[in-house]
C-alpha cells in the first residue's frame, strides 16, 4: 500500500528566511502525482504546489518549490522568503490511478515575525 | 480556479438526530466525490470515494449505514451521518475532482453532537 511520511511535525522559520519541509513515500507505481496542500487556521484546504512524476522538472510556483528525487521517493517542499500568511499546516499527498489522495501525516510551520 | 462549496459550515444537533452535508461543484462537473473526516492536530482520513451515478466505495472501517453518501449528479454529493452521536463530531471535509485534475476542496463542515 502507498504511504506518505512527513517526519517533521512541527518547523518553525523566521520571516524572509526559507524552510524546507520534508515528505517521503512509498510506491510501486512509476506514474503519480505529488502535491503539498496548505490548510490555514481557516481549515480550507489550498493546493500549494503539484508534481508528475514522469517530469524530471521540479515544480515551481512562486514563492514555493519542489526537490522531486523519484528514485529516493522523496518530495520536499522549499518555501522561499517566508511570509506571515504561510503559517498553516502543510499536507504532502500523492495520488495515483482512481484519483485517492494519501496524505502524510503533517508538518506544523510557524513564521516567526 | 475550481471552485467547491460545502454546507453547512457548522452544525450543532442533538444526539440521535441525522445530519445532511452538501457539496457542490461551482464551476466544473465533478465526476468523482471524496468524503474526509479530519480529527483534531490530524490529518485527512478519506472516508469515501463517490462517482456520479454510482454506489460509494468506502475506506475500510466507515460505517457505511451511518454514513450515507449521494452523488444524484455531476454537481452535487451529500453526506449524511444517520443518528449520530457525541463520537460522530468531527471535521468533514468533501472534495471533487474531474478526470485527473486536482482535487478541489471544499471549506469544510464542523460537526458538533450534544
């Protein structure tokens, strides 16, 4: 079965400074999808940043980047320039065939102003 | 971008009562559902996969009498949790999705039993 690790419950950056989050997974599949999902105090739900794993590229929206390692079946996310409004809960997830997300377990992001 | 409303917001219901939960698709046709419950300091647990036309397919675990899921059309999945109780008060979150787009979350649905 597919699992999603995120080993770091809690990380805490000072504003402007960047975080990485970690995430790893596990699968037997070659072609998926990874995302990092955003869930404020709000709660909604907000997609960060998605990566197909057929694509060497690592992801980039702003602000916000992937380092996609497919062979160590790692996905960790880089927030640059940290801002006040990226303190949130952040969810790595996969996906793969009848489209169910996996989620991991968590990480805590504190911005320290 | 996608657009997922869920209502109510917050309910709070005596215990033995049934609940009913919506989730809309805004903008898009949205050919499968997903139902979440998320507890506190936790993550997502998927609780159902619903596609339009057809019976759910629940997780492992979830009651699937105690929660009953609908998904009459390509806009529209309902979850209701049938006499619930104090132990049924969560967090429930829907999503949907088309075809291989993302999934497009909903804002969620505090559920309070007394």
């Amino acid at each position: 079965a597919q699992t999603v690790t995120q080993s770091q419950p809690e990380m805490s950056v000072q504003e402007a400074e960047t975080v990485t989050l970690s995430c790893t997974y596990d699968t037997s599949e070659s072609d998926y999808y990874l995302f990092w999902y955003k869930q404020p105090p709000s709660r909604q739900m907000i997609l960060v940043i998605r990566q197909e794993a057929y694509k060497q590229q690592n992801a980039t929206e702003n602000r916000f980047s992937v380092n996609f390692q497919k062979a160590a079946k790692s996905f960790s996310l880089k927030i640059s320039d940290s801002q006040l409004g990226d303190a949130a809960m952040y969810f790595c997830a996969y996906r793969w065939g009848a489209q169910k997300l996996v989620f991991g377990q968590g990480t805590r992001l504190t911005i320290n102003p | 971008g996608a657009v997922v409303s869920q209502h109510p917001s917050w309910v709070i219901c005596k215990s033995g009562t049934s609940v009913k939960i919506e989730c809309r698709s805004l903008d898009f046709q949205a050919t499968t559902m997903f139902w979440y419950r998320q507890f506190p300091k936790q993550s997502l647990m998927l609780m159902a996969t619903s596609n339009e036309g057809s019976k759910a397919t629940y997780e492992q675990g979830v009651e699937k009498d105690k929660f009953l899921i609908n998904h009459a059309s390509l806009t529209l999945s309902t979850l209701t949790v049938t006499s619930a109780h104090p132990e049924d008060s969560s967090f429930y979150i829907c999503s949907a999705t088309d075809y291989n787009q993302p999934q497009h979350f909903g804002d969620g649905t505090r559920l309070s039993i007394l």
